[in-house]
C-alpha cells in the first residue's frame, strides 16, 4: 500500500464518488489518478463507489417512501423525483380511477335502493291513507243502514258548487291532499337534502288534489253531508271527523 | 517453487488465475468502470488485466496479487481511455452496468436483497440528504445543478451528498 492509505475512509470514498461522478476538476482527476496507479484502498474505494451508485440505481426510485424537505417544513419535495410530483404514475392513477368507480358505483347503489324503498314506503303510505280515507267515507255511510255498495246517484255537475256539503267535502279533501303531499314532499326534501332551495319539495307541495279524488268523494258527497257540514264550519276537526262511521242510514238518498 | 523463486514475468498457475477471478473480478470491473465509464470497456480491459496476469503473475506474491491485477488494469484502462474518450454524464452508464448481464438466480437474489437494503437505507436518510441523493443519482444532476435547483450553496449540497453516502455506505456494509 501507499502512504495515501492513511486518509479516512469517508474521504477516500468521498473522492472515488467525486471521480466517477465526473465532478472533479481536471486537476484534481489528474491527482487521483495517479494515486489509483499506486494506491490499493483508492482503486476499491472506485469499486466500491459504482457498487454503491449501481445499487442505487437499481432501486426504481418511484418506489421509494415519499420525504418531506425544507427548512419551512411547507416545501415538499419527493424523493421519487419531480415527476411523480407533478405526474403521479400511471399505476397511481389507475388505482384511483379504478376505486373512484367502485365508490360511484356504490353509491348510486346504495342511493338507488335506499331512494326507491323509500319512495316505495311513502307511496304505500300515501296510498293506504288515501284509500282508508276513500274507503272509509262510503263504509261510514252505508255501515249503519244496508251495508250496500257505493250506489249513490251523481246528482249535477262534480264542481258545479251548488251542494255546500260537497263543497266543504271536496276542500276538505284538497286540503287534506295537499297536507299528506306536503308531508311526503318534505320528508323527500329532508331526505334528499333539498331543502336548499332546488324547489323539489315546493313543487311537490303545491299538487293539486287529483280529479279522480275529487269524484270519487264527491260522489258521495251526499252521504257525508253532516259531517261535510260540520268540516265546513271546522276544517281543523275535519280530518279525524271525516272517518267516524256514520249509523244514520236516513242520510242515504 | 515458490513464487519468490519464479521468474517476475512467469505464467501464474491457471488454478490460481482461476481462483483470483472468482475472487476479485467484479470488484475489478466495477473500479474499471468508475475509471472507463463504460461498462464494456470496463469488462473487455478486465479480461485483458487476468491474461496478463495469467502470462506473467507468476512472479508475484499471493498477498499482492490482487494489487498487481488492479494496478494492470488500471494502466491498461488508461491506455483504452486515451484510444477512446468518452463523453461525460456518466452516472446512468455506470448505473446500467449493472443490468448488462444477465444475472444468475442466486445473484438475482442477492441483487433483490441489496436493493432492498439500498431502499432501507435512503429511506433512513434525512429528508435533505435523501433530496440531494435524488438529484445526483436518480437525475444525474451535476452537484451544482442539485445545489442551485435545491436553493441551497454548493458546500452545503457536497457536505450532504458526502453524508448521505457515507451513511448509506456504512448502512450496506452493515457497519451501522
């Protein structure tokens, strides 16, 4: 060995990476080398260098753990280069795309059975509440005489107005239609967060009673004339009034 | 007959040729490549190296013949070098030297157990030297490229690039 063999390892090994690095002045590479024409320890520690270098190269750096740099602590920088920075690979990118579609997917699953069991349950709600109320207004009528069908005539026009008792019926019946969809519109509205002013549940609100209700009761408006009377005069009570059976089977025309 | 007693240009016994090439060939081509920059110089200078030890190492000490091999190479390396002046950038060169041949399977697996020791080690690394090692070897900037893109001053890039390799090195040596 040499007199060179003396230096600290780290300096040594420090000039041989310097030397394969290419970042020696010409001087200096001019000085090392002659000292790798006599020195062992400096010939491998050149050795050892491009092991190292080539044992780093060899670890893809996009797969190694991502640092954080910077005397703020703001600037961060990864270790897997610049690229992956500004370009996540295409591996990452996938993985998101691919669980951002499973996510879609299942939520929309979820919204959609969730939603329609929903609306199921308020139709079926809605309708049971419209057919006891539809039901019970001819069963309350007839009940207490013959038990016999909805026979009753149609006398006039449906909205002709000239009967008060039907009068009182059909708005009673409105309002308790517009009630039950305001209900089932702000429950939607609730549910579905919209309460923020898209208008679904307004427009829900403001449905009219359909026609066919209208009819139907006014059909039978005649059978309901006291108690339609009494709604009239007290449309708060009309509502728990209306289904109370009615034993005078006199009113039947 | 000792090897004091031959001749200083004898042939060296094949079996010992033999024997100092499973030895120190892939040091010896890893020194000649950080000297050629180039990995098939590095192998074609390192063949050229063990002939000659072959036809006239006979005369050297077992001790030194390690020392005579890489000091032979060297020169022989220098005489290729002046033939054929390489370009500089020479990081990535020296980086695919390593993918050249084909490994076999248990240096594959050596190969994968070093890498992952390399992974564990810069991942020890502090964030500063990690970035600088980043810069130097994976996008083979110059030190004052690295310092500048960094915004830090040169002798505070060299001092950690000098510990981060001094860090990974002990760290593979198995020294830390």
């Amino acid at each position: 060995m040499s007199e060179h063999s003396s230096a600290s390892p780290d300096s040594l090994d420090w000039l041989a990476f310097r030397y394969i690095a290419g970042e020696m002045t010409v001087a200096e590479s001019t000085v090392f080398e002659e000292r790798l024409g006599s020195d062992q320890a400096a010939r491998e520690a050149v050795a050892a260098a491009v092991e190292l270098v080539g044992a780093l190269a060899a670890c893809d750096p996009a797969d190694l753990v991502k640092v954080e740099i910077g005397t703020s602590g703001d600037d961060r920088v990864d270790l897997a280069g610049p690229s992956s920075t500004v370009r996540p690979s295409w591996r990452v990118m996938a993985s998101w795309a691919v669980g951002g579609a499973i996510a879609c997917l299942a939520l929309a699953a979820v919204v959609d059975h969730w939603s329609g069991q929903r609306l199921r349950d308020l139709a079926k709600r809605s309708l049971a509440r419209t057919a006891g109320m539809i039901e019970r207004a001819p069963s309350h009528a007839v009940a207490g005489a013959n038990g016999g069908p909805l026979d009753g005539p149609l006398d006039g026009p449906l909205d002709a107005g000239g009967d008060v008792a039907s009068m009182a019926v059909r708005d009673q019946l409105a309002r308790l239609w517009s009630e039950e969809r305001a209900e089932s519109a702000g429950e939607l509205a609730a549910d579905h967060e919209v309460e923020s002013g898209d208008g679904i549940g307004a427009d829900l609100a403001s449905v009219d009673a359909p026609a066919w209700m209208i009819a139907a009761v006014a059909a039978k408006s005649g059978l309901l004339s006291d108690e339609a009377a009494d709604a009239a005069s007290e449309p708060a009570a009309a509502a728990d009034a209306m289904p109370a059976p009615k034993t005078d089977a006199g009113a039947i025309p | 007959m000792t090897a004091e007693d031959r001749p200083p240009d004898s042939p060296l016994d094949p079996a010992a040729v033999a024997a100092l090439h499973a030895e120190h060939a892939a040091e010896l081509r890893r020194f000649l490549v950080g000297v050629l920059r180039d990995p098939q110089l590095a192998a074609d200078v390192a063949q050229t190296a063990f002939v000659r030890l072959a036809e006239r190492g006979g005369g050297t000490r077992p001790a030194t013949r390690k020392a005579w091999l890489f000091r032979v190479a060297f020169h022989e390396a220098l005489l290729v070098r002046r033939k054929d002046q390489r370009s500089q950038r020479i990081l990535r060169k020296i980086a695919s030297s390593s993918t050249d041949h084909a490994p076999t399977a248990d240096a594959a697996a050596l190969r994968a157990e070093t890498v992952e020791t390399v992974r564990r080690a810069l991942a020890e690394l502090s964030p500063d030297q990690q970035a600088m090692v980043r810069k130097r070897v994976y996008e083979d900037r110059t030190f004052a490229e690295a310092a500048r893109e960094l915004g830090i001053p040169l002798g505070t890039a060299l001092a950690r690039m000098q510990a981060a390799l001094a860090r990974l090195r002990r760290k593979l040596s198995g020294d830390d």
